[in-house]
C-alpha cells in the first residue's frame, strides 16, 4: 500500500528575517522523519508588500530548501516571494529529495491587502507527482475559488499553504473540509501562527482532511502529522463514485 507521511510546520514566521526562519524550521523539523515537509506561505518572511526588499532575487530561498532536502532525503513545499524578469511572484515551490523541482505561481491574489498590485497572478493550476500521490498545489486565497481547484479526477491530494488571520479563520477551517468532499480528495491546509510585522494574529489551524470530511491528522508540538494511504482513498471513490457525476465545464486562465 502507497504511504505518504507529511508534516506540516504551523510555524512563527520571524518577519523578513530569511536566515532566522530557515534555523528555526532546521531546528524543528532536523529531527523528525517524513516523506514530506510543508511550510505555510511565504515562509522565509511572511505574508509582506515589500517585495522590492524581500523578494529571492537569487534562489536563496529555493537554494535552501534543495539543500534541506537533500540532506534529509525528503521533499519540502512551501511559498517564496520571487523576483524573475522584474517581475514578483508568490512562487510554492515543490522540491523533491534529489533537488528538482516545480512550482506554482499564485494564482488568485488578495486585492484586500494590494497583493495583485505588486505581485504577478500565476497563469496555470499545478499537480506534481510524488511517492504515487498526484498533489495540487494551491496557495491560501485560492482556497476561496472552487471551480479554479475542481477535481476531474486529476489529483488526490491538494495542498494550501496560507497566511489566514484569526479574524477570517473560521472561513479557512470550513472551506478546507468543503474543498476535501467536494473533490474527494485529501486536503492538506498549513497556516501560520503569531503576529505579523503588520500586527495581524494568527491561531494554530493547520488541518489534514480525508475525502469524507473526516480529520486525518495528529498534532504535537507545532506540527501537523498525516499518513495518507492512496488505497484507502481509491476505495472511497469507487464506493462513492460522485466526481462521474460532475457537470463538464472548460476553466479559462
């Protein structure tokens, strides 16, 4: 039976402090053993507007996490301010233990907070596969648009990595499961914790969701720990066989 076990780190992002965040993740997560780590969005600096300061010009980031991946012979996923082109991205790099790797653009970008007006909008959806597990990649607003994450049987499990405040969470703890039934697949959401450099709170809220609605997940200690079988989930859409059903629809980017 195809496992895969995943940590999810709901981690206090040290504002703009790149360095500080990669020795905190190194010290929380060098012991543990998982096939893969998931770090919320922008995790080397938090959610910030100031990409002209922040942004990885030179792969710093991505450098990073190719080394951390290849010393623990693992995968690690997680979301970077990017400059590429004279262009910012939201960028959720999937980085795999040899230190390949894709990545997602975000694609819906939050005008709340001037996002659109800074960084460039993703122009495609993204599924990687890894250890048997065909994962969408999805970056914290996106969790709002359900026919851009509509599952035709294309991916089993979807990961959104976020910057959700204490003030919205409610919104982020009901759309997660939503998104899991509606899809059946596993859904995997990692949030921040703590206050940002823009006095926004954020509440431990990290869940790992089974197709059903059902959690799938153990916590302890900041992290969020899921052991996904692909079998189990294969039986539950043959027993359940909804997504046949779906209506036929063309998405345009």
């Amino acid at each position: 039976m195809k496992t895969l076990k995943i940590v999810g780190f709901n981690m206090d992002i040290q504002w703009k402090n790149k360095q500080e965040n990669f020795s905190i993740i190194e010290r929380k997560l060098n012991p543990i053993i998982a096939d893969l780590f998931v770090l919320p969005e922008m995790f080397s600096t938090g959610f910030c507007m100031d990409a002209s300061e922040i942004a990885d010009a030179q792969s710093e980031t991505l450098a990073w996490m190719q080394s951390f991946a290849h010393k623990k012979n693992t995968a690690i996923a997680g979301s970077v301010s990017v400059k590429e082109n004279d262009k910012y991205y939201n960028r959720f790099y999937f980085v795999q233990p040899d230190g390949s790797y894709d990545f997602y653009d975000k694609r819906h970008l939050f005008s709340y907070s001037g996002e659109d007006q800074v960084y460039t909008q993703g122009k495609e959806r993204k599924i990687v596969e890894y250890k048997g597990f065909r994962i969408l990649l999805q970056v914290c607003y996106d969790l709002r648009f359900p026919v851009f994450s509509r599952n035709t049987d294309a991916y089993d499990l979807a990961i959104y990595v976020a910057n959700w405040p204490v003030s919205r969470v409610e919104a982020w703890n009901h759309l997660l499961k939503a998104r899991a039934i509606e899809n059946q697949c596993f859904v995997l959401g990692i949030n921040r914790i703590g206050v940002d450099g823009n006095q926004l709170e954020y509440t431990e809220s990290s869940h790992c969701f089974f197709a059903d609605g059902s959690i799938c997940h153990e916590k302890k200690e900041q992290l969020v720990i899921a052991n996904l079988e692909i079998d189990t989930l294969k039986k539950f859409r043959e027993r359940f066989r909804f997504l046949a059903d779906s209506d036929d629809f063309q998405l345009k980017l």
